[in-house]
C-alpha cells in the first residue's frame, strides 16, 4: 500500500520543498524560472531585440532599393533583364528578413510569457505561504502533473524511480542544491 503512496508524498514533499524555497529566495527563485522558461536571460533579449530592430531596418531598406530599381528600370537605365535578377534577389533576401522577424517576435513573446507565468506561480506560492495540510485543492493548484517513469534496478538491486513534477504555469522547474 505505501508504493502506491509513495509518488503522492514525494510530490507533496517536492511541492512544499519548491514552495519553502519559493518563498525564501523569491528573487533568486523568479530569476531561475525566468531563465529556465526562457531559456536565458536578458542580455538574450536585448541580443534579440537588436536583431529584430536589424531585420525591419533592412526590410524598409530593400522596399527603397526596389523603389529605384523599378525607377531605373522604367526610365531605361538597367535592361529588363537585370531588373528581373536584381529584384529578385531583394525579393528573396526581404522574404528570409520578414521570416526571421516572425521568429525573433515569437520568441520575444514567449519570453514576456515565461516573465508573466513565473509570476503567477508566485502569486499561488505567497497565497498558501503557512499551509498546514496538503489538500488535493492545493495540490491542483500548484501541480500541473506528474509523470512517474518506470522504476529500474542498480547492479546492488536498489530501486529507482523518476518522477517529474510540472508545475502550475512554469513546467518543470530544478531548484539549486
């Protein structure tokens, strides 16, 4: 009966562990669950913004430079024929531009998300500072799941099994020892 048990009081044990710690080093821990969200800091962001910035620049430079290609093109100044190659390499070079900002914003986002979701399991965390019991209200609301793995066995015969805590809003978060 206690094996069936055992992954529940691990986890309560696990999420009064993050919460004590939480609670403690609230700072220390945001700035974890930002970093592990997000896979790094701000220093990556500003990389990211300065890149992005980059990118439109370019993007608005290549419109003018189509602008008067299209200008020499009708007057006469280049062939048809260099127009063609030429405004095709703009077209190509703004299509890889325009693709990369999708991707420089998405990442952003999902950046300013991990910020804005560290900061509701904070919220969770300061609300049931002084818990007395574990209830399954509680456990719900700081646990998104748990996935237990099969248990395996060391050349002395030990047991051992994973489990993985995901919690409400940031995932799996691995505390410093």
């Amino acid at each position: 009966m206690l094996l069936i048990f055992a992954p529940i009081l691990l986890t309560a044990a696990a999420s009064f562990f993050c919460s004590v710690y939480a609670a403690k080093h609230e700072a220390r821990f945001m700035k974890l669950l930002i970093e592990q969200n997000e896979d790094g800091g701000k220093r990556r962001n500003a990389a990211r913004k300065k890149e992005l910035e980059a990118a439109e620049k370019r993007i608005s430079e290549l419109s003018a430079i189509f602008k008067r290609l299209y200008e020499d093109s009708v007057s006469g100044r280049i062939s048809d024929e260099r127009f063609t190659e030429l405004s095709a390499d703009c077209e190509a070079e703004q299509q890889e531009l325009k693709e990369r900002v999708a991707r420089i914003q998405a990442e952003l986002s999902k950046a300013q998300e991990a910020t804005v979701n560290a900061e509701k399991f904070m919220n969770i965390v300061r609300k049931h500072m002084n818990f007395e019991e574990l209830t399954h209200t509680l456990l719900r609301e700081f646990v998104e799941k748990i996935v237990v793995h099969e248990c395996s066995y060391d050349e002395n015969g030990t047991r051992r099994q994973d489990i993985e805590i995901y919690y409400s809003f940031v995932g799996k978060v691995d505390l410093p020892e």
